[in-house]
C-alpha cells in the first residue's frame, strides 16, 4: 500500500479529530494581555509548546493575528504532522530543533533562514523545544538562538484539558478527549539582544523552560488532571 496515501489519510482523521476537540471544549486563556501589544504591533514572534500537548494548540492558535507557522522535523513522523498541520490550514517549516543556530555554516540553512523570513514578515514561528525525541519538557536553545538572530520576542504557550488520555510515551502525550473544559496560558515574553553571549542564551533557555514548565503545570492543576513533570536527567546542561 502507498505510505503517502496512508499518511494522507490517517491525516485526514487526526486534524477533523482535532477540529473536535477544538470546538467541543470550553476554553479558558490566560496571559492574552501578554498576547496583545504582540498582535497590535504586527511584529513576528515565536511560540513555544510542548511536544505532548501539540495535539491542542489549534485553540491557541484562533487567538493569534499572527499566521502560525509550525516547526516540524524532518522524518516519517514528521511527514505525518505535516499532512495534518496543512489541512488544519497552518503553515510548515521543516527542520529541527537540534540545528547548531550559532554554527556560522548553518546560519544559511533553508530551515533557519524560512523561520528569519516568516518572522520578518510579521508571523508566527511554533516550535516544541523538547521534541521530537525529547528529554521530556528540557528546553533546547534553538528557540533562543531564533531569537537572538531575528530579534524576536520568545511566548510560552502552555495547554491543557480536563478530559484526556495520557500515554506513557517519553513526552507522556496527552491525547484531548471532546467536551470538558480547556485551559490555555500565555507566559512571557523573553527577548534577547542581538549581541547576547552563550551565558545571556542559556540564562533565558532556563527562564523559558521554567516559565513553559509552571505555567504547563498550572494548566494541569487547574483542569483537575494529572501534572505532568519534567523528565530526570544525569548531567544536566544546555540541551541543543
């Protein structure tokens, strides 16, 4: 059987399932006023959420002026997320989150100069730091590094619901089941100066991670569903 026809249409189920859960829920936002100045200017951003909770985001994404355009890597997952983000209308970057940003070599890279060049149009940039292998809710520094190069200020977008089935997959995916409530929390933003130093880059990776992680589990406790923590790691450091 054709993969891509497969893809295709197992596609087709996910992103219809998700207009579901979308228009079933009674959403709840926090943080539009953080949301706002963002919009009215018309300046691009980026948007951060994580990678198990993705399958919620079209709700934050009404919300947006800003066109999102979502990150997504560069494999047979990703073709699937791909099929499934354009036909919920959402624009693709493919690329990684692993990309060495403050290599000079890849500052030319097709990934990395879309992103510069949706930002620069005055759009949105959504990219799941901790994906698409994890460890699980450990912030990367691409989105900082984005940032740093564009003069973008950088949203944490946190998500949750009260009616779901949670995986005990590495990122533990949140599958949103329809009905119930739904909430939505915008935290930021942060901003780095285009000069900043590898230590101003890992001083605003671990605020974020921080800021995405609080307001992520917020969601959780508000919902009244399981909270779900980082994952433990040996060794920690900037993950890139």
């Amino acid at each position: 059987m054709n993969l891509k026809f497969v893809q295709m249409s197992l596609a087709f189920l996910v992103a219809n399932y998700m207009r579901l859960v979308r228009r079933t829920t009674r959403w709840q936002f926090e943080g539009l006023e953080l949301l706002k100045p963002i919009q009215e200017s018309g300046t691009g951003f980026v948007a951060v959420v994580w990678h198990s909770r993705f399958m919620m985001t079209p709700a934050g994404w009404s919300k947006m002026v800003q066109k999102p355009h979502v990150l997504i890597s560069k494999s047979r997952d990703g073709d699937l997320v791909t099929y499934v983000a354009q036909m919920l209308g959402v624009k693709v970057v493919r690329g990684s989150r692993r990309a060495k940003f403050k290599d000079k070599e890849k500052r030319g890279a097709s990934a990395l100069r879309e992103m510069i060049d949706v930002i620069n149009q005055g759009d949105c940039v959504v990219m799941t730091p901790d994906g698409p292998r994890g460890p699980r809710m450990h912030m990367g520094e691409g989105p900082l590094r984005l940032a740093k190069l564009s003069g973008a200020p950088v949203l944490a977008f946190a998500i949750s619901k009260s009616s779901n089935k949670l995986f005990n997959s590495w990122d533990r995916f949140m599958l949103p089941l329809p009905f119930g409530r739904g909430k939505i929390i915008f935290a930021g933003p942060v901003r780095l100066a285009k000069d900043a130093s590898n230590a101003d880059i890992e001083t605003a990776r671990k605020k974020l991670e921080d800021m995405l992680n609080q307001a992520s589990q917020k969601c959780d406790r508000e919902m009244g569903c399981e909270i779900i923590l980082p994952a433990k790691i040996n060794n920690k450091k900037a993950i890139t």
